[in-house]
C-alpha cells in the first residue's frame, strides 16, 4: 500500500487536506493524524471493517478496545444509551482535551470497535485539526496511538512513518504535541466513577468535580486477569527495543545505583542509556544520557519520555535505566507508562 504523507502547517490549514482525509475514513480507510497527547491512527468507528484494519495496522490483540474521537460534545449521546449527569460534568470541565469516558453503548457502536464490550470509550480532543479532521471524516474515529503494537507512542510524525508507512493510506503530521502522553480514562458506567488509565486529568482534578472517584486494581497490579476495560489495561505497552528497567530509592541511592549498573554493563559489551532529569544529568558518568526534563516541570517530562525511548531504539541502546518519578501531580501517569515500558521490572535501592 502507498501511504501519502502529508505535513500540516498550522498558520496556512490546508482544508482540502483534511477533507480528502476524512474521505478514506468514510470509504473505510485509514489516516494517522495528531491530537494533544499523541499521534491517533484513525478509522471509521461506526464500521466493523474499519477497527478490523486499525487492529491488523498495528498487529494489536482485537480485545483491546478502540476510543472514538468525536468533534462535538453533542455527538457523545448518538453512541451511548444514555449520558450521565457525570459525564456531563467532565464534559463541561475537560472536554476537549485529554479525557476519554467509558459509558454503555448504543447498537450503532460495532463490537470490533468495542473490543467485544457492551461499553464504549469516548474522547473530544483539544487538537484544533484534530476536530476538523473528524469531523469530515464523519464524527466519530476510532484511534489508538498510531504505533505497532507495543512500540512506544509517537510523538513525533517520523515515529509514525517509521511504524505505519505502507500499513495505511494517509498520515497526517503536525509536531505540536502539547501532552506527550495518552489521556485520562475513566469508567462512569459504575456508581463510582473508577479511573482506568491515568494521566495529566488527575483523580484529584475528577474529584472536584464529581467527587469520589476510585482507581482500577488492574492498574496497580500488572497481573491482573481481568479482561481490559479500556486500552492499556491489558498488554505491555510503550516499549523500546532495549531492556528497560527503573531504578526507585532516595535520590544519591537511585544515582549511585545507575553508575554502577551502567558500568557493570558496559563491561560486558553493551551499549547502556540512562533517562535522568535536569537535577541529576550532570551525575552520570557514562552511557548514553537522556534528559526527561526539570521534575518541577512535569509536562516537560510527558513530552520527553516517548520521544527519549524511540531515540533509545534509533541509537540501537540494548540496556536501559531510569529513575524513577513517584513524586509529582503527574507521577502516576508518568510511572504507569515507564512501568509497562519495563514489564514492570523496577529495582528498590
């Protein structure tokens, strides 16, 4: 398949573009295009065919559920069976922008789309282009990350060429990527709403607006064999080619430890990196170094981190330490991303 590649400028939008977008999406093709968090490879959501191509695209189990993208709030009510009073809440405060609802879906919502469940994940994203392109593409895109599966999430156009040219029809490129990071899931087809994939909407933000909310147990426990929910739950996600794991403990300790480790497997022959932070770079000796950003500036570390382990793959980097960020309003998305990243191999020191 030739894939036609496109690169979107913000300050000449190219509408002709984003029409002839939309229109592999109607004909049941599919399109990469950019959003807040990450890149989206895009498909008809409301057509069974269309989810069967995303989930061959990126060789993603089929029990893993696709989110539709939709342009406008009102849109929401024409794929669920109803639109709780929370959910118009979150909508009101967070949409767009990086919040995805799981609410019970109508009949006009596929199973492939669904991953089989009787729920469906929905999200209005804050990407300017992103709304037009949906919206001639007919409101309602299923989108995962526009990765192979497994792969980290990209960031950066030439991370989705590298994983999706000849897979699909169109990618969509515009760098401007606020977040870095998937967005916030959160069940409301529950009494109590119950987050299933963190992210920069943290359960303190959701709790000011509809009170209590809880966390998924899969989420803390990586064995968990309940079926997913939402994507992410299930898989290892984010990964890099080379062996990840995450150094936690007081901060000399953690740095101290990576040295060493650095070190020990240098001299075996192996090429090693190391993702620290602005307080700690000038700490690592060797290695290949990466900077995450100033951990007082979260969202400098959202934007990094993916676009630091596709680096890690370019530079053929077989072994790799990170510290650990268990501190922060972000800490928990950022470390929910580094520990599927890792297969959950994290050492205490």
């Amino acid at each position: 398949m030739e894939t036609k590649i496109v690169n979107l400028e913000k300050k000449n939008k190219n509408i002709s573009l984003l029409k002839e977008a939309g229109e592999i999406i109607k004909r049941g093709g599919l399109v990469a295009f950019p959003t807040e968090t990450v890149y989206g490879l895009g498909g008809d959501g409301l057509n069974p065919e269309s989810s069967k191509k995303i989930y061959a695209a990126k060789g993603r189990p089929s029990d893993n559920p696709l989110i539709i993208h939709i342009s406008k709030t009102e849109d929401l009510e024409k794929i669920v069976t109803e639109v709780p009073n929370n959910a118009k809440l979150l909508a009101d405060k967070f949409w767009p922008g990086p919040l995805t609802m799981v609410l019970n879906k109508n009949e006009s919502v596929p199973y492939e789309t669904t991953g089989g469940l009787e729920t469906v994940a929905v999200r209005m994203p804050s990407h300017e282009m992103a709304r037009e392109f949906i919206e001639y593409a007919g409101g309602f895109v299923a989108a995962p990350s526009a990765n192979r599966s497994g792969r980290p999430s990209p960031t950066r156009g030439k991370y989705v060429v590298e994983d999706m040219e000849g897979r699909i029809d169109m990618i969509l490129i515009d760098d401007s990527i606020e977040i870095g990071l998937e967005s916030t899931i959160v069940d409301l087809t529950g009494e109590i709403p119950c987050i299933l994939r963190p992210g920069i909407i943290t359960k303190e933000m959701l709790e000011e607006v509809v009170g209590r909310v809880e966390t998924d147990r899969a989420i803390l426990n990586p064995e968990s064999k309940e079926p997913p929910k939402a994507p992410g739950m299930k898989y290892r996600h984010y990964a890099p080619k080379g062996e990840l794991q995450i150094i936690e403990g007081e901060e000399e300790k953690v740095i101290a430890a990576i040295n060493r480790l650095v070190m020990e497997e240098e001299k075996k022959g192996k090429k090693v990196g190391i993702i620290a932070t602005s307080q700690s770079l000038a700490c690592y000796r060797q290695g290949v170094i990466k900077n995450a950003g100033d951990r007082q500036k979260e969202m400098e570390i959202t934007r990094a981190l993916y676009r630091i382990l596709r680096e890690f793959d370019e530079e053929e980097v077989e072994v790799i330490y990170s510290e650990a960020f268990t501190k922060g309003e972000f800490s928990q998305a950022i470390m929910n991303r580094l520990l599927k990243a890792a297969g959950y191999h994290i050492i205490k020191v």
